[in-house]
C-alpha cells in the first residue's frame, strides 16, 4: 500500500513523478492531478487548512490491478497492488460539502478503530502532531494498535522494563457521560500499557468493602503510577473525565456507586473481554461496556505483550467479599484483593 504524503514532485510529460516516496518498490508512481477540470501540478490543500476547500476526489489507474482510495482524514492517496510505471488521476471537485466531508471523516475513523496497525507513532507523538491528529478528529495517521515508546521503566515482578504505549480505541467514550452536561465530547484516544507499570494488592487485607472506590489500588497505587509515569509522558493532554465506580459492596455484590472525575483507571472486564465474568453486579460496568477496539482485534494481547510474554492484572470489577476480577494467563481470572497482581490501567489523551 503507498501510505504517503506527497511533497515531492517532478514533472514528465502529463504526469508528476513521485520520487524517494516508495523505496520498495523501485519504481515511479505517476499521477495526474485535476482540480475542478484544470490540470494542476499540486494537489489541493485539506479543507483543515485555512484555505482549504471541500473537494470530493475520484482515482481513477491505468493498470486494472492498481486501485487507488483517497483517505479524507489524512488527505492523502492510498494505492494497492502497485505495478512498475503505474499511473493514476486524481481528480479534485470542489462540489462536497462540509455535511458530506464529516460523513468521510466519520468513515475514516471508523476504518481506524477497526484496523490493526501496530506502528511506530513515537515520533508523532514527540513532535505534536498526535495531538492535532486527536483534537481535530480525524486520527490522520493513528490507528488502533499504534504504539510509543515512552523514555520511562516500571519495574515488575523485581525487574526494569520499558514502558510502550498502545492506542487501545479512538473516540469510544465521546458523547458518554452523566447526563448532557457531563458528556465527553473532547475527541480521544484510549491509552494502555503494552506490559504491565508494576505489581500491586487491591488491598492490604481480602475484603472488597467500599468496592472499586474503597480499594487501595484506586486511592494510592493508581495516582501515584499517574505521577510516576503518565503525568511525565502525556501533561496537560491526560483528560480529567466523569466516570462510574462503586463504593459499597453487599453480600459480595457491588451495590453502590457514585460519579467521581478521574484521569486513570484500571479496565472493566467488558472492556477487555466483551462480557463479564466474575462481576458481581452491572455496576461493575457502566461506562466501561465498550470492549476496547485492539481486544478486538488482537484478542492475544488481552493476556500477552507484544513479545508474547504473558500477562496477569487486575481489573476493576468486584466478584464477592474477598476476591476482585483479574486476567491471567489462561485468559479470565479472579483474586484475592492481597494477591500482588499487575496493574495494566487506561486512561484517555486529547
């Protein structure tokens, strides 16, 4: 796939030849540009842009095998089954309008949540442009499994390792809230660690007495693994949010509840593997009854890292007086709240 923006041209007979853009292919791709029935040599600027309009764009190969698609959200051409001296026109009719464009946008982002990319966004990331990416909504150049390398350890099971982010969903708590006032309507990604930041009791003894809210994990590990490592990485675009915890456990059950803001969190278990299993009530999930995007997609990494070492940590739910959901490496757990289990939370960035 030619995944490129185009800066780089020079002119040959009717077409512009992009040079230096796909090295491993060892040969030119040749487009003709047409902006509103005049053949140009650039292509139109996006509609982001202070002067951009909202064009509609047609590809049309020469080669049958060749198809070509225009991602809206990166504004930017997207080429499959590439042969040797292929030529494509694009053609920009500036007819769209701002109702239709969002109907792209959409459809780009619902592409993104639903591809497993797994890239290097690191850079991205250091030089800012993943935050313009999140804020415009587009997710120009972020999909689900896009991963950063953070400059940070944790140290786990005794040892130092390195921290990797994964892009877990995009945009999958926007419009969700109590009420209309307390709606998340900031454009988002949903951010966990690929490993594990450490290991850690839900509690000093086994009791789930004030349930997720009156746990250890939730009052001490959780704020103070957001100083140690998110804070560092992320500042000011960690998003302070409401969300729903429980704070009262009866019989085993989860049986209260109340709406604090938070910026870290451990995961529900819907949001890991799409259906409770040890919780004890539907308050367990509440907002958390999305299964995130890369669980999904990428089901061995619920219990895996990205070098298939397995993975066991906490989750949110609570199952009866003494025991809190978990994974483990056989796929669903459930502990005891004194087992030193990992801590794998989420948390959102704009």
């Amino acid at each position: 796939m030619l995944n490129k923006s185009y800066a780089l041209y020079e002119t040959k007979k009717d077409y512009n030849v992009i040079k230096g853009e796909v090295p491993d292919f060892g040969y030119d791709v040749k487009l003709a540009i047409m902006v509103d029935g005049t053949k140009k040599t650039d292509m139109p600027t996006s509609p982001l842009a202070s002067n951009g309009s909202y064009y509609k764009v047609d590809v049309s190969c020469t080669s049958s095998k060749t198809k070509g698609l225009w991602d809206y959200n990166a504004w930017r051409l997207n080429l499959d089954y590439i042969e040797s001296n292929s030529k494509c026109t694009l053609t920009f009719t500036s007819s769209m309008s701002k109702a239709d464009y969002d109907k792209y946008i959409q459809a780009g982002v619902a592409l993104r949540r639903n591809t497993y990319r797994g890239k290097d966004i690191t850079s991205l990331w250091k030089n800012g442009d993943l935050y313009k990416q999140i804020a415009d909504g587009t997710f120009a150049d972020v999909y689900v499994g896009d991963y950063i390398l953070s400059s940070k350890t944790a140290t786990v099971d005794g040892k130092s390792q390195p921290i990797i982010w994964l892009i877990a969903d995009l945009d999958n708590y926007f419009s969700m809230g109590r009420g209309q006032e307390n709606m998340l309507t900031t454009h988002h990604a949903t951010i966990i660690p690929a490993g594990l930041l450490g290991n850690a009791q839900m509690n000093t003894s086994d009791t789930t007495a004030g349930g997720y809210k009156g746990s250890k994990m939730y009052s001490t590990t959780l704020p103070k693994m957001l100083t140690d490592y998110i804070t560092p990485d992320f500042g000011a675009h960690v998003i302070e949010y409401q969300t729903f915890v429980t704070n009262a456990v009866t019989d085993g059950v989860a049986t209260g509840y109340e709406w604090p803001k938070r910026k870290l969190d451990l995961m529900s278990e819907i949001n890991v593997y799409g259906t409770t299993v040890w919780g004890s009530s539907g308050l367990d999930v509440t907002l958390d009854c999305l299964q995130y995007a890369i669980f999904n997609l990428k089901p061995e990494l619920i219990h895996q890292d990205l070098n298939g070492n397995s993975l066991w940590y906490w989750l949110k739910a609570v199952e009866d007086t003494q025991k809190f959901a978990s994974v483990d490496g056989l796929g669903a757990g459930h502990q005891s709240a004194t087992s030193n289990a990992g801590v794998r939370p989420r948390f959102l960035i704009d």
